[in-house]
C-alpha cells in the first residue's frame, strides 16, 4: 500500500525484503561446527557430573585445563558465539550495515590549548565556556 505522496510505507518496504526472514536455529544448531559444539557441551557436562563417582575424572575436572573448558563448554559460549552469525544475516536481511563515521565529523586530534577533548579546553572556541558567555550575553541584549 502506498502513501499518499506515492512512497511505499515501511510494512510494504520490509515485506518486499528478498528471502525469508533469517531464523536463529539456522546459526546456532543447523551448521556441523555448531552440532559439533553442542554435542562438546553436554558430553563436557555429563563427564562433570560423573566426576563426583570417579577420582580419575574429579582430578581432570579440579585442573586449570578443566577451568578454561569450563568458560568454553559453558552452555551461553556457543549461543553468543554462533548468534553472531545470526546477527551477521539478519543485517544482510534488513539490508543494515556497519558504518563509520566520516573522517571530517571525528574531533581533531588536539584542540587548541594541546587537550584531547576540544570540549574541556578553556582556550577552544568549541569550548561550553563560550557557549555560555555568548549565550549570556546575548540574553543581556
């Protein structure tokens, strides 16, 4: 449905989107790698839960090795990881990109006075200092 200017509206514009909405099961289950990593996840945690019956297994999971598996096996690891790739299709979706900002509206390196900020330089027209004193005098007149 148009608009009355005759521009599409924005339900029309993001249902006439090529392809069908990204699902987030197609990143964090369906590849092999992500099979793989979850598979590592509940055989990581069963072996966890054996070791309270096997010394063998208690003196592997006291280790510092066993603390680093900890942080990658940790259930939430693979969803963040693997929902990047989600996040990664559904800005190509809705046609989003990662922009930055043009080199002309970064701040300069210094300001005036050899401060960083431009802002926190007394001696910097760009200064609020100055805002202020225009701005009062201004209200003067």
């Amino acid at each position: 449905m148009d608009t009355v200017d005759g521009a599409p509206d924005a339900a029309t514009e993001a249902n006439s989107l090529a392809g069908e909405r990204p699902r987030i099961s197609r990143s964090i289950w369906h590849p092999w790698y992500a099979k793989a990593w979850w598979i590592g996840v509940a055989l990581y945690w069963a072996g966890k839960l054996g070791s309270w019956f096997s010394p063998g297994l208690d003196t592997f999971y006291a280790s510092a090795a066993a603390g680093y598996l900890n942080v990658v096996f940790l259930p939430f690891t693979p969803l963040i990881v693997l929902g990047l790739g989600y996040v990664g299709a559904w800005m190509d979706h809705y046609r989003w990109k990662w922009v930055s900002e043009p080199r002309e509206e970064l701040a300069p390196r210094r300001s005036v006075g050899g401060y960083i900020d431009p802002l926190a330089d007394p001696l910097d027209p760009r200064s609020p200092k100055y805002w202020h004193r225009h701005n009062h005098n201004r209200a003067r007149h």
